[in-house]
C-alpha cells in the first residue's frame, strides 16, 4: 500500500478514541489519494494487478476504518471491477476516466423493500426497445445510496406488463432523469455510509447501459460480482481483527485491576488469543481467495468456499469486536471509541451480501447436491475441489455429526453447513499451499486451529438439540 494512503489513514484514525463519522471532505481527501486505482486494470489507466492488489488496500483501509473498508469494498469489488469486466467499453471506458479524475464512487442496487433475501422475486423492471432500455422500481439499502454517482440496478426484463425471469444489471448514473433519492435510513451503524431507499422513475439510458455477457445469463454476472465481493470479506475482517488485536494488547498491557496487570490474568489472554486467531483466519482466507480468484475466471460456482469466507469473516469480525469490548469495558462503550464503534459496524455483515442463515444451509445443499449425499466423504470431496485435504485434528463430536443421522430439518442443515465452512478453515490452516505464517505473530496458526477446533465441537455439540 501507497505510504501517503497509510500516512492519511494513521493520521485520521489512529486514535482509538476518535472514530465519529467522519466528514464527506475526509472521504474526498481520501479518495483523492487513489485507493480505487487499485481495481482498475493497467490498460484503463490503473494500477490492478490481481485480486491480492485490491484486498491489500481493503485490508489496510478497514485496519483504520471498517466504513471506508467497506466503503472501498463498494466501490470497487461491487461497482468497478464488474464494470471494468462486463459494461460494453464506451461505458466502460466513460466510467472508468470519472474514477481516474476525481473522487467518484459506484454501488449496487439489488436489495428492494419486499426483501433481499430472494433475488429472484425482485420487481424493479426494465424494456428494451432495442436501443434504450426504460427503467421503473424502487430500491433500498444500496450502501452510498445518494452519495455515489455511479450505480449498478439489478432489474428484469418486462415484456409489456409480463416481468420475465431475464435479470440484468442495468448501469444507471445517479444524475439521470426520474432518479430520486426518497428515504435516507437512519441505520444504525457504518454511519459515515448512507443508506436509503431509491426511486426509479421511467428512467431511459442507451441499451448499452446493460452490464452483461453476450451468451451468458445476467444472473450469472450478478453470482459472480457477489461472489467475488463476499471471498474479498475476510480482508476488511482481516484488517479489524488486526486492529483490535493491537488496540487490546496495549490496553491490557497499560491497565491493572486487584494490583495485577489485566495482561496477566489467563482469561484476558485467553480473549486475546482468540482475537490473534481470528486475526490470522481472516489473513489466511483472504489471501487463498486472491489465489483462487486470480487462477478462476468464474467463481459462480464455488459456492463451499465463497460461502466460508463470507460466513467465517462476518461471524469472526462481529465476535472479536464483542471480545475486545469485553476488554476495553466502559471505555470501549461509546459511539466515538474504535471497539464501540466495531460492535456495531461489524453486525450487518451477517446481513448484507447474503444472510448468512442462508448461505450455510446453500453450503449443506451444495455438498449434498454434489455427491447425492452428505457425509465425510462429500465434504472431503468438497475440499479437494479448492485443494485442500480434509484436515486433521477434527473433534469426535464433530466427525460424528458429519456421518450422523441429523439433517433433515433446515435448522440442522444450516448448522452443518456452518460446520463445514469451518471445516474448510481448518484445512486451510492445516494445508494451504501459500501457509506462510504471519512474521508479526508465528504463534497464529496454532490458536486459529484451536479455534477452528473448538467452533467445531460447539457446532457439532448443538445439533441433537436443534430437532
Ligand atoms: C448495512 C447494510 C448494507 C447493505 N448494503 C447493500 C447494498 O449495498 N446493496 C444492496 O442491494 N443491498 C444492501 N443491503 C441489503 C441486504 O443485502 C439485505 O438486507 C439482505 O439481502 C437481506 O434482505 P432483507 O433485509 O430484505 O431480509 P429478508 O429477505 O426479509 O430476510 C430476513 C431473514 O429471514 C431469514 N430468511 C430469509 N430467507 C430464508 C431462507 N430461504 N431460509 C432460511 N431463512 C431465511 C434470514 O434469517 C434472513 O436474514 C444492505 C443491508 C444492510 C443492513
């Protein structure tokens, strides 16, 4: 990363008590400095190179902020790179040289006030009449909602008053006639981001606005933007964990209670142990999605692992901000305070991009779905098609739970689903082919596989009583 980014970002957030939200000038600033660069290719004038390029930003940004992590998070993996990969190239190319000259932001618009959850039952729709595409619905929830410029509608094709099952990704500028901007939200943390509810109003663009792959389904390119954002997760969780770490250190270290120093007791070293391992799962998942990302074209597929890093990412982020706030107690209890804020930002993950309920029982399906069965045997092949051996050291309970009788209602598929994404990030730390340790903290792979180890044992433990 870019020393003045790094620089800005110490300057503005390195307080762990000065994380208010921050101003649009801040954000402008910060954008001036060319973070998004990083997800434009050479040949547009920009400075990717790999999916390692764009997460090392995120991961540093969300270091100092999870908003501006996110932020870039937005912008980048769920606006530009799509975009930059899908829009024809006059759009592309329009786009593109607006982010290159100045602070311009992009977002997705797929989430509408009938819910989320169910892409396929969206309503917003568009016609086409063979040059212009003519555009009506509502939106909410876009994170930068009224803020960004540039936008990406999911929307279905309608045939008179007809919606077929044709969904596409229409790219609409903000400043385009019948836009309106009806509701800003008052959501109750990432504060700096707004969100809201959008209005399309017969909104015309050129046929070219759609974002798609001639031969392909539009819902393919919408699998493969969200898939490709939600492997990119565990590097904003990479980047908290690691801040919390360090925050947390310093704080035990500094603070005593019944004249021993907090560092001393084995529970708070205990909770610390558990933020370095969160810490070094999330570095691990998000450096062996750049790989698998930059070796595949198409990830829409992949969903065992899209699914862990999503899942493991949001579950470890929102936890390890729980632990720290443990640590920090009444200091770390206020809206302007780094942890405070943390508890709170960190939540939606499990929401946005994909609840998470739903994307376990989507790995339970896809492991049974691959091998007509669910067992030790389909996971194992599940793991072999991202190259990892089933890992050692699994917990009885939780081996038995993979051959056990319980998965016929949907709680306990969710819960083995869950078991297995975990699975996945036990055989990641055990055999990834990339598994350099973090030179900051060798001793992180050992208590990530503890964790792992144990997350399974709950998971596992559960399951008798969730019939
Ligand atoms: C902070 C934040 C940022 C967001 N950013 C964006 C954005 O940038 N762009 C965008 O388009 N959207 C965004 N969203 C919206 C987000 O993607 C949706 O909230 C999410 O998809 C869930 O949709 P919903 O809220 O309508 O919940 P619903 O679809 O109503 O689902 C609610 C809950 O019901 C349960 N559920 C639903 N279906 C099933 C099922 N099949 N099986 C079991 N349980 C089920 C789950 O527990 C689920 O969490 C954001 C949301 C938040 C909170």
């Amino acid at each position: 990363m870019k020393e003045p980014l790094r620089a800005f970002l110490r300057g503005h957030f390195g307080a762990v008590n000065e994380h208010a939200p921050y101003a649009d000038e801040l954000l402008r600033e910060f954008l001036g400095l060319g973070p998004l660069h990083a997800f434009i290719p050479t040949a547009l004038g920009g400075q990717y190179q790999g999916a390692a390029s764009c997460l090392e930003v995120v991961e540093e940004t969300s270091y100092w902020s999870v908003p501006l992590g996110l932020t870039l998070g937005i912008a980048g993996s769920l606006f530009l790179r799509p975009l930059v990969r899908f829009a024809a190239p006059a759009v592309r190319d329009a786009v593109v040289g607006d982010f290159l000259s100045g602070p311009a932001l992009g977002g997705i618009m797929v989430t509408e006030p009938t819910g989320g959850t169910d892409i396929f039952s969206l309503h917003t729709a568009y016609t086409d009449d063979g040059a212009r595409l003519r555009l009506r619905g509502t939106k909410c929830w876009a994170g930068l909602t009224g803020r960004a410029e540039h936008w990406l509608v999911a929307a279905r094709l309608a045939r008179g008053d007809q919606l077929t099952k044709r969904l596409n990704l229409v790219y609409v500028p903000l400043a385009a006639p019948g836009v309106r901007v009806e509701t800003v939200f008052d959501a109750l943390g990432l504060r700096p981001i707004p969100y809201g509810q959008t209005r399309y109003e017969d909104v015309e663009v050129p046929r070219s606005h759609l974002v798609a792959v001639p031969g392909q389904t539009g819902l393919r390119v919408i699998y493969e933007t969200l898939f490709r954002t939600r492997l990119g997760m565990p590097a904003i969780a990479a980047g908290l964990c690691r801040r919390l770490v360090d925050e947390a250190t310093q704080r035990v270290g500094n603070r005593s209670s019944f004249g021993t120093l907090l560092a001393d007791y084995d529970q708070v070293r205990c909770r610390l142990e558990e933020l370095r391992a969160k810490a070094e799962i999330n570095r691990r998942l998000w450096r062996f999605a750049c790989l698998w990302m930059d070796r595949h074209e198409d990830v829409a597929t992949d969903y065992a692992l899209v699914n862990a890093a999503k899942v493991v990412s949001s579950e470890t982020m929102q936890t390890a901000a729980d632990a720290a706030l443990q640590l920090f107690a009444s200091a770390g209890y206020r809206a302007s305070h780094l942890v405070g804020r943390a508890y709170v930002d960190a939540r939606p993950f499990l929401i946005f991009e994909g609840s998470n309920d739903v994307l376990d029982e989507n790995t339970f399906q896809a492991v049974l779905g691959g091998q007509g069965r669910f067992d030790r045997a389909a996971v194992t092949a599940q793991l072999a098609r991202y190259g990892l051996a089933f890992p050692d050291q699994v917990p009885a309970v939780a081996m038995a739970a993979l051959d056990g009788p319980e998965a016929g209602r949907q709680r306990q598929q969710v819960q083995l689903g869950r078991l297995v994404s975990w699975l996945l990030v036990l055989a990641l730390l055990q055999h990834d082919e990339v598994a350099d340790p973090d030179p900051a903290d060798p001793s992180a792979t050992d208590l990530g596989v503890r964790l792992a180890c144990r997350r399974l044992a709950e998971l596992a433990a559960a399951l008798p009583y969730l019939s």
